[in-house]
C-alpha cells in the first residue's frame, strides 16, 4: 500500500496576514522601526503610515493633544516627522520635561499667575549652539531640551526656584535664561567649567551645573556651592549637591511643587498657613494662645521651644479664615525632625481650651560633599606636620579629626 503523501507547508508570509492583524502588529512597534517597515514591501509602506499608528507616538513623545492636531490641519504622522525634524534628538527627554513644564504652568496659573508672566518664551538650536561656542563646553540634551520649551525666567521676584520673605532674611531664586546663564559660566579655581542655573537677586548664591569632571565633580552634578574663607586653596569649595543631571534636578522640583511638598503661597514658598474649614460652625471660632515645638536633629539632640502666639501674633481663626506666616529654626546638623502643637482658645466658651497637633515632618539638605581640593590640603598639611617631633597629644587628636571633616553647621541655602 502506497504512503500518503503530504503537501508541502508554505512558509507563512507576514505580507499574507489580513489587514486588521497586521495593523495590531505594527501598532506595538515603536517609531524606528515603524519607519523601517516603509522600505520593506509596498503593502507595509502602506500600512505602516496608517495614521492611527502615528497618533500614539505623537501624544507619547511629543504630547500632542487632538486640539492641537486639529489646529496643524495635518495627519499624525506628518506631525511626528515634523516635529522630529525640529526637536529628534531629544526625544528620550521631551515628553519628561515638558509635562513637568505644563505642571508647574498649571499649578502656578492657579496660585502665583504674575509668575508665569515671568517665563521667557523658547530659544531655537542656533541659540544654544551659539552658547556653547561661547563657553566651550558642551551642553547635555537635557539641558537644551527644557531651553526649547522654556527660556528660564526673567530676574523678577518671586523667583521660579524659590522664593520666602522672613523678618530680617528674603530669597528669591530665579531660573536663568541660557544668555545670562553663559555670561555667569565659570572658569575660575573652585568653579571650573560650572554653569549657573539659578540667581537669587537678595544673596547673590546661585546653584551651578559642572560641565565637566574637575575639581571632585561629577559631570552634569548641581549644587551650591560652599565656599570656605579660611581655606589656603582657593579651588577648596565644598557642596550642597541638589541633583545627578538637569532632568532628575527639575523635575523633582516640578513635582514638590505641585504635590505641596514646597507650597506657594502668597508668590511665595515654604510658609506655615492655618485655616478653618468655611464649612464649620461660627461658634468653632478660636483664638491662637501659644505654641509648642519639639526640634530632634540627626544627632538625637532635643530642643524645645515654648511660647505665646506665633511671630508677636495671636490670630483669630474663624470658619472660612485664613492666617499664614514665615518662620524657620536652625539646625547643628544637615537633617532633623520637628512636631509640636498649637493651643487655642473658644471665642464662644472663653474658658475652653485646647491643642491642635502637629504632626511630625522632616527637614532634610542637600547631599553634602567635601571638595576633593580641600581633602588633599588637608593631607598634605597633616603629613607635614608628622614629620616633627610633637607630644600634644590634644593637637594630634584635632589634626586627626580634620580629616573626617564633618558637615557644616547651619541650615542649607536651599531651605532657609
């Protein structure tokens, strides 16, 4: 008896697939190779620019609204090509930091809308082309990427950075635009290669960005700087390091903003603001007696402070009111805790007191880094100095402790 004989299996042809199944497998390629699949046959050059295709990179690169789509009067992949053209090589950026630049434009259009105002519209690539040729020094993407959206912001008050008015102390910190920025860049020992980000026009401090790796940094590295007087070297700067790269820098900043870590309030931030509900009963109305605050720093040390009213005030606070006010404490150390309560009294019930607590909240600065130029003097200085013959002890025990040098005292720059 004769074997059956089976037919021979074609191997199955991506191009043989139904439209709609194709179409689902193009959908979850992302925009390089969606690109590619134009050159390969005519049928996937022309399923690969099917528009709905487009519409998902555009809204998850660029952002794009329908509203938006509608008023270019193009196709979605028309769009993308364009706005590719113009702003490609930031494309692992863009959709990051501009949604943190609609956040804080949202948030501010609500709170301090005169600081919007003070927001400097886009520079174009020759722009920031022409900078570095200025300066030398290569910009990083991310850099330039927020410097298409947003120029920084005029030197106004209140700053974009920050900004808080105490009895004897006021801040403002404003995000410079790339010209100012570039006439600021240093060269000087200390600051090699720094570029300034920030200006507060009360201080005078700015937060730099290290365009190279000199002097202990680490390039793209923010911080203020921390310079010591007494230091012998000059490049001997010490700092509060307040982020890894310009996108982890703002961003983090755009986001303590708009969740209230840093609340503005009356153009500006970090204020203390108590409030009634406008719901409750008129005869819930009070008066502010005293306060009592418990400051912990990392060292475990305890200070507490006890007093009436708040700042030479003793605010009536009645459904619907609000009272704010700017105060601060010092620390030894560059973290700590505080907690505490406010005693108030019943405008209804003179004799009826009571506590309203306050519940724990932490203060922390900056990571603080010791320059490398200062380590080294140390050093050297130390070696030197066993080189004599010397049986103080006390001074071997203080030039031993020199080199473990330990973090300033007082409060970091950022938060005082």
């Amino acid at each position: 008896m004769a074997a059956a004989v089976e037919p021979e299996l074609q191997p199955l042809s991506l191009e043989l697939l139904p439209t709609d199944p194709l179409l689902l497998i193009l959908s979850f390629l992302d925009y390089r190779d969606l690109l590619s699949c134009c050159y390969v046959s005519r049928r996937l050059n022309q399923l690969s620019s099917h528009d709905p295709l487009w519409k998902r990179h555009c809204k998850k690169y660029w952002l794009l609204s329908e509203a938006e789509k509608t008023q270019r009067k193009q196709s979605w992949k028309a769009i993308f090509i364009s706005i590719y053209s113009d702003l490609g090589r930031y494309i692992q950026y863009y959709a990051t930091l501009k949604k943190a630049w609609d956040d804080i434009e949202r948030y501010l259009g609500q709170r301090c809308p005169r600081m919007i105002g003070s927001l400097k519209d886009s520079v174009q690539e020759e722009d920031l082309d022409a900078v570095e040729a200025q300066i030398g020094c290569k910009l990083p993407d991310d850099y330039r990427c927020s410097f298409r959206i947003h120029n920084g912001q005029k030197l106004v008050v209140p700053g974009l950075m920050g900004s808080m008015a105490l009895s004897n102390h006021y801040r403002s910190e404003d995000l410079l635009d790339i010209d100012t920025a570039a006439g600021g860049f240093q060269q000087r020992l200390g600051l090699k290669q720094c570029l300034p980000l920030t200006f507060c026009i009360h201080t005078g401090l700015s937060q730099y960005m290290a365009l190279e790796s000199v002097e202990g940094r680490n390039k793209y590295e923010i911080f203020y700087q921390c310079p010591d007087q007494m230091a012998r070297n000059p490049s001997a700067i010490d700092m509060f390091i307040t982020g890894t790269s310009y996108l982890e820098w703002f961003t983090s900043y755009v986001n303590n903003v708009v969740t209230g870590g840093y609340p503005i309030i009356r153009d500006q931030i970090f204020r203390i603001r108590i409030e009634m509900s406008k719901d409750a009963l008129p005869e819930k109305a009070c008066q502010l007696d005293s306060r009592y605050w418990r400051i912990t720093n990392a060292k475990g040390d305890v200070e507490e402070v006890q007093g009436p009213g708040v700042v030479g005030e003793f605010p009536i606070i009645s459904p619907g009111r609000v009272y704010e006010y700017t105060s601060c404490t010092t620390f030894s150390t560059t973290s700590g805790y505080m907690e505490g309560y406010y005693t108030f009294h019943c405008l209804y019930y003179k004799d009826k007191f009571f506590n309203v607590i306050i519940p724990r909240f932490h203060m922390v600065c900056p990571t603080f880094k010791v320059s490398t130029a200062r380590m080294e003097t140390n050093h050297n200085e130390y070696a030197m100095d066993e080189d004599e013959d010397s049986t103080d002890t006390d001074e071997y025990e203080d030039r031993r402790r020199v080199l473990d040098i330990p973090a300033p005292s007082g409060r970091c720059p950022r938060h005082t």
